[in-house]
C-alpha cells in the first residue's frame, strides 16, 4: 500500500484573495506542496477556497502551522481507473478522442486519438482542451502549420492531434516530467512517435524550444497567470502570420489575458467558451492592417463577429 498523501483547506474567501493564497504556496519552497488548487465553494457568494497536496503528513503539518486550515489524507483510490470508467468519448471538430476503454467505438471518419491520463492531467474532456481542439479543426480549414510547439503538454492531447492532422513534427513541453513521458507513450501509442519531441522545461527556459522557433502554431493551455507572465516570451516565439491558442482561463480573465497579447501587436481570431473556461486563438499580423477593409490580410485582422463562439 502507498504512503497516504495529506490535503490542507484553507478558509473559503474571495477568488482574488484565494488566487494569491495560493501563488504564495507555490512560490515558498518551505511549504513543499506537490501542487494547489482553487476551487469555488459558493458561487452565490462568490467564494473559493485554497487547498495544497503534500507528500506527507508531516509536510502538510507544517503547512497547517503557517497557515492554519483543515488537514486530511486523500483517499487510497485509484483515480485514473475510477476517472476512466466514467470518461464517455468527446468529439472535438474532426477530432475523436476516447480511452483505452472505449477503443471498440472509434469511429471511420475523422481523426481518432486514444488518450489515457496515466498520471498527467488531460484526456480532452476538460473544456479548456476540447476548446483548442475545436479552434485547431476551424483554423485547419483555412491553412496548414509546420512548425507547431505544445506548452504545458499535459498527456499530449494538443501536440498529437496537432501531428495527426498537420503530418509535421511537434515540439512538447511541461514543467513535469512525468508529463512528457506520458505524451511521449500515448504518441507511441498513436503511432505519431517519430512526430512528437518532448523536452521538460519551466516555463520557456529550454534550447530546444529556442533553437526549433520561430514557430507558426504554438499551443499555450495552461493558467491565467502564466499565460500573461509569458506573453513577452511566446509572442518572441511566434513568426510573422502565426497564431496562438490561449487557454486555462475563464470568461472573466479573458480581457486580461488577452491586452496581455494585444499589446504586443497580436489581434484576435477565433475563440471558444465551454461552460465557464474559454480558448482563444490570437495571431501576429503578416502585413500592416489596411486602413479601410481587409484585402488579403483579412485573416489576420479583427475580423468583424469574432468574439461568437465557433
């Protein structure tokens, strides 16, 4: 049997208060959490707490000290199967994504991908995937990419669909390796191995990545916060007429994710909203926008009716 891991919950308050609760868990190397959530508790109040997974009770212990809060140990259960037996297949634009458990209703047409959790985050049911997913198969329609970067990967749902249907090498990060060994097995899995390059890298911090831009799709599904700390940096990554897939963010930051890359000269092209959680597609513009209409260069301007769910 494996060493129970220990949970603290710390008192539900405002998403702005329980956002920076727990930037401060991440960030103080005392506290050794393996990873932090915030989750809403009361939207009529509009309450949320923090709670913080430790590898130990001792470890949360000592969290507990500092902060205060509730410590309890997660359950002995095996998720990943539990998670599975539940996952119905999700259809996603061309896109057919299923688990091992449900390889019998792959269907003729379309692409089909096999994705398992394993122990990273994302089979494509999370809106946030099946948003980009969706982009991806409306951007497909209108032009091809052949330099395309994943960044924060997560089981590789983005970088293998992205090879599957663009028959082009992809380049995947994360900041956990266990990450990329598991996009790295269900590439294998989905015979794009030859295809699918993964690196572990926090943040943008890796040769590989340096060295394989400028690229002409880049996918960015990870968190609000992140998403406009690495602005400057991944909008440096993006050649001229490339796009980017933002998402990991809700409707209410998408005004602020999105100034962070508008006022880096990227506009708007398509977006998707899945319950609360949004995608957004933005890209650099080729050519200077005409004054008056939109010429050749419609497709990279703010076209008018954007904003509508696609």
């Amino acid at each position: 049997m494996t060493q129970a891991r220990f949970t603290l919950t710390l008192p539900s308050q405002s998403l702005e208060l329980a956002q920076a609760l727990a930037d401060t868990i991440d960030e103080d190397v005392r506290l050794d959490a393996l990873a932090v959530t915030v989750n809403e508790t009361d939207e009529a109040q509009a309450l949320w707490n923090t709670v913080a997974y430790f590898e130990d009770e001792a470890s949360a212990r000592s969290a507990k000290d500092m902060l205060g809060g509730v410590i309890e140990p997660v359950p002995d259960v095996d998720w990943v199967r539990r998670s599975l037996e539940g996952l119905a297949p999700v259809t996603a634009g061309r896109f057919f994504l299923h688990g091992s458990h449900d390889r019998d209703k792959r269907r003729s047409g379309g692409q089909s991908l096999e994705i398992d959790a394993g122990t990273a985050f994302g089979t494509g049911h999370h809106g946030t995937t099946a948003g980009c997913l969706m982009i991806l198969d409306r951007l497909l329609k209108s032009r091809a990419y052949h330099r395309i970067f994943d960044l924060g990967c997560g089981t590789g749902v983005l970088a293998i669909a992205a090879a599957k249907a663009c028959h082009v090498r992809v380049l995947a990060s994360d900041i956990d390796a266990e990450a990329v060994r598991v996009t790295l097995d269900n590439a294998t899995l989905n015979n794009l191995h030859p295809l699918i390059s993964g690196v572990t890298a926090a943040g943008l911090h890796h040769t590989a990545i340096r060295h394989s831009a400028p690229f002409d799709l880049i996918f960015a599904n990870i968190l609000a916060r992140p998403l406009v700390a690495l602005a400057h940096g991944i909008c440096q990554l993006l050649e001229p007429g490339g796009t980017v897939i933002l998402s990991g963010l809700t409707r209410d930051q998408l005004r602020w994710v999105s100034a962070a890359y508008k006022v880096r000269g990227l506009v708007p092209v398509a977006i998707v909203r899945i319950d609360n959680w949004v995608a957004l597609a933005m890209t650099r513009p080729q050519t200077k926008r005409p004054k008056r209409g939109f010429g050749r260069s419609a497709i990279y301007t703010k076209a008018p009716g954007w904003e509508r769910d696609i």
